[in-house]
C-alpha cells in the first residue's frame, strides 16, 4: 500500500454509512476528515446496496492508501408487537393491557405478540418496555397463552413496535434466519469484522464463531442486554471484541446505570487486549445540527480518557445533514484529550499485569521503556496481530507502527488504540528487520534524526505466537538521507 500518514492521535473513530455518506466522494471525505472503520448496519438496506457501499470502500482504500476496517452489524433477534386495527392505540395509565397469541389486529386492550418463546419465560412482577421505553409495563399474570400487564407508563403504541424484556433471558437465538443470511454476505465480502447483536450469553457467541469458521473475518460483541454484562468475562474470551451497545443497555437498564458500567466493560476488556467500541449517541444532535452540545462532547471525551479503543458514529454520519463534521469534531476531541497532560495518567489507571508468557513481557517492558526514554515509535512486527494487540493493552506512551504481510490483519487492526497499521512483505532476517523497521519509520513520519526506537518481533520469524526479541533503535542521520533521496 501506498505511504499515509498517521492521524496523530491513538483512539480509532468508527463511522456509520448509509444513504448520506455511501456514495464513494463521501467516503474518502470521512477518511480523511479522521475515519479508520465503517460500519454497515444489516437492519437496514439490501445486499445489493450492502454490497455497493463495500466495493466503494475498497477502491477509496486504494485511493488513500490506508488499511480500513469494514464491520457489518448484523440486526439480531428483535422483538416486536404485531398489527392494531387502526395503526396504533393507546394504552392507558395504571390500565390494564394484554399481549396474546391472536394474530388479530390488535387495539387499547390488546395485540399479538408474535413470540411464542416469551410466553414460557415472564414472570409476575417482570418488565416489558415498549418503542425503547417509551411505554413501560409490568406484568400481573403470564402464561403460554396470553401475559396480562398493568401500565406504568401508558402511552401511543403503533404497529410492529420493539419490545425490550430486560428482567429474562430469552431462549431465542442471537442469529435469525436473516441473520445467517447476512452473516453469509458479509464473509462472502470479506468484512473484517461482524458485530453480533442482542448477545445474552456466551453461547450466542460460540454459535456466531462456529458459523464464521475460519474465514479470517473477527467476531464483535455487541454488550445491550443486562443478561450479557453479568456474563462479560465470559463473553470477551469468545470474542474478538466488544461494543459497548448504550441505546438497548440505556433502555434496559435505568439511565444512571449505564455510565459505570460503560466503565466497567471498557476498564474489563482492556486488561483483554481486545479492542473495545463505545457506540450510540455520541453526537447525537449533529444529525441535524452542524455543532454537537457540550455534554457530547464530554461524553466522546470521557471514552477517550477510559482507555476505549475507538468511539462510533450511528446516524451521524449514516442519515445525518453534517457527516463530515460530526468525523471531524470527533477527530478534534480526541486529540485535544489525548494532548492533555493528565491523559497518560488517566488512561494508564486500568493497569495490566502482563501474563506469564515471553511475548506480554516484552510487551509490558515497551511500555515501561517509552515512559523512560524518548521513544518515537513502537515498531511491531507481526503475523496474525497478537503481538500489537499485546502492546496496545499497555497504552504505551509511543505511537505504534505495525508492520504485517497480511492486508486482512491490517484492516482489522485499524480498529485497535494506537496502532498505525502497514501491509508489507515479509521479513526474513534480523538485519532485514532492523533496517526495514528503520525505513519504513522515515517513510510514515516516526521520528527523524538521532530518534529512538523500539523494534518488537519473533525469531524465527513468521512464526506466529514467537513474539521474543526487543531491540532499541536509533535513527542516523544517513538513514535520513538515503530515505529522502
């Protein structure tokens, strides 16, 4: 790939494409507004769309010779309520309302809910939240016929409403037909990684694995139900990584929950070494408006200062008026939080005790190696991205350049906290490494003249797993002169 330079900041920013920002002019806008990684989300669109919106990517990805990660987001198993006579009804406060298994159209008494599974599962006293919690219902009575509630908070309910069950598990898979359908799509594209949403247990996950197989495509764990977060660890060792999902977490959970364990799962899967998203509403009001509100701004800025490995745009950029802009002023939080003299401090508070293997050792002594010397880069070379996922759960103080024979690697690693990916061809010999490491430093703007350097690598090398030598570098000045000439 062509050289390009480094964005200048560690965490990634993930952008949503859709009818406002597919088109591929508005792609390599968002690229270089600040974009690493676009989303397609399988609720909406068809495959042919899909497929387009991808093909675009890829030839904007050659254009600006950067690795950019492609996550498709598959829609999972929502619940919805069936038909009314009349489009809607409206149930009333404190009233009684009734969900059954009629298919006939439903009115302010009740509607079908076409869900069998749910009928076996409620319990007296449990929760149904409706439209996202726009309407909230307990139940009074439930059986496998009909589940009788009382309204806490009456409302407008329209056809084909989601309804939200925070205090079950529901025995329905994370993968609908549809699902399976797009699953297929998505590996049949090459995406580089698939979101799985709705995720109420570590099965859900293992199922999604099984079914992506060994395609070489990395598994996202989306985090929105209560279930998940009290299962976490278990679901971040079946996952490639995690999405913290806040719009169904925000409704199935009361809002003031949602902030500490947004800190929680992200603080849980750094101490991973996998990437970790925080998504939803970020900047919410740029759908329309071409400035965010100082909360969101906020919001973005308190992720970056938690360590989270890259902050996601929805209808910002997928349906919004300001795509560009919403990129851009994400871009611009980031680095002014990243420039602040308290970041290090803060971003290193989730500390890591390396594992006892030779790999996270000299992981960790990078680290340790960049807060006491001047180091401008952290070279890493690597097969399958192991050994810069090792690195980046330090949060080392340098910026990393990951040098890798694989584009697919690369691609998924644009979604990795301080990594600045490059597909090259392999190396064979330590000097190969050495004065590669060197070179290819000039090349992306990692330091200049008398700069130091760490180099991390395996011997023999293209082993995968063999992560065991650490060199420290220093560029001269003849270097610097051959790489201009």
């Amino acid at each position: 790939m062509a050289k390009f330079d480094p964005r200048g900041r560690k965490v990634k920013i993930l952008a949503t494409l859709g009818p406002a920002s597919r088109s591929p002019e508005m792609i390599e806008k968002l690229l270089r507004a600040g974009a690493d990684a676009f989303r397609v989300n399988m609720s909406h669109g068809d495959h042919e769309t899909h497929a387009q919106t991808i093909a675009a990517i890829r030839e904007v990805e050659k254009a600006v010779g950067r690795p950019v990660a492609v996550l498709c987001d598959l829609q999972g198993p929502k619940l919805r309520v069936g038909q009314f006579k009349d489009g809607r009804a409206v149930i009333r406060h404190s009233g009684h309302f009734r969900f059954d298994r009629d298919p006939a159209l439903g009115d302010e008494n009740r509607v079908c809910l076409p869900h069998p599974e749910l009928f076996g599962v409620l319990r007296k006293g449990q929760r149904l939240l409706i439209d996202d919690g726009k309407l909230r219902l307990r139940v009074i009575e439930a059986n496998e016929d009909k589940i009788l509630c009382s309204a806490e908070v009456g409302g407008v309910i329209s056809d084909r409403k989601g309804v939200n069950v925070p205090d079950a598990v529901v025995p329905i898979p994370a993968l609908t037909e549809k699902d399976r359908r797009d699953l297929s799509f998505a590996l049949d594209q090459g995406a580089d990684w698939i979101a799985l949403s709705f995720v109420q247990r570590p099965e859900d996950v293992a199922e999604a694995r099984r079914l992506i197989g060994g395609s070489g495509t990395a598994l996202m764990a989306k985090i929105e139900k209560p279930a998940a977060v009290e299962r976490l660890e278990e679901i971040i060792e079946l996952a490639d990584g995690i999405m913290v999902a806040r719009g169904d977490l925000g409704v199935e959970l009361n809002p003031e929950e949602v902030p500490p364990i947004q800190k929680r799962i992200v603080a849980i899967t750094r101490r991973s070494g996998k990437p970790v998203v925080v998504a939803t509403q970020m900047l919410e009001s740029m759908i329309e408006s071409p400035a965010p509100t100082r909360a969101e701004v906020s919001d973005v800025a308190n992720a970056v200062y938690d360590g989270a490995d890259a902050v996601m745009l929805s209808a910002e950029t997928a349906s919004g008026a300001w795509p560009e802009e919403a990129v851009s002023i994400m871009h611009r939080i980031a680095g002014q939080v990243e420039s602040d003299p308290g970041y290090r401090q803060q971003v290193s508070f989730a500390q890591v005790m390396p594992d006892t293997t030779t790999a996270d050792a000299l992981s960790h002594a990078c680290a340790s190696i960049a807060e006491s010397l001047p180091i401008a880069g952290i070279i890493v070379f690597t097969g399958s991205g192991s050994t810069a996922r090792r690195v980046a759960r330090e949060r080392p103080a340098a910026p990393m350049l990951v040098l890798t024979p694989s584009s697919r690697i690369a691609r998924r690693l644009a979604l990795l906290w301080g990594t600045h990916a490059v597909s090259t061809k392999d190396i064979g010999s330590f000097e190969e490494m050495i004065a590669k490491g060197k070179r290819m430093a000039l090349r992306h703007g990692f330091g200049t003249a008398g700069s130091k350097l760490i180099a991390l690598a395996g011997v023999p090398f293209g082993t995968p797993g063999s992560t065991n030598l650490l060199h420290v570098v220093t560029l001269s000045g003849d270097e610097l002169h051959k790489h201009s000439a």
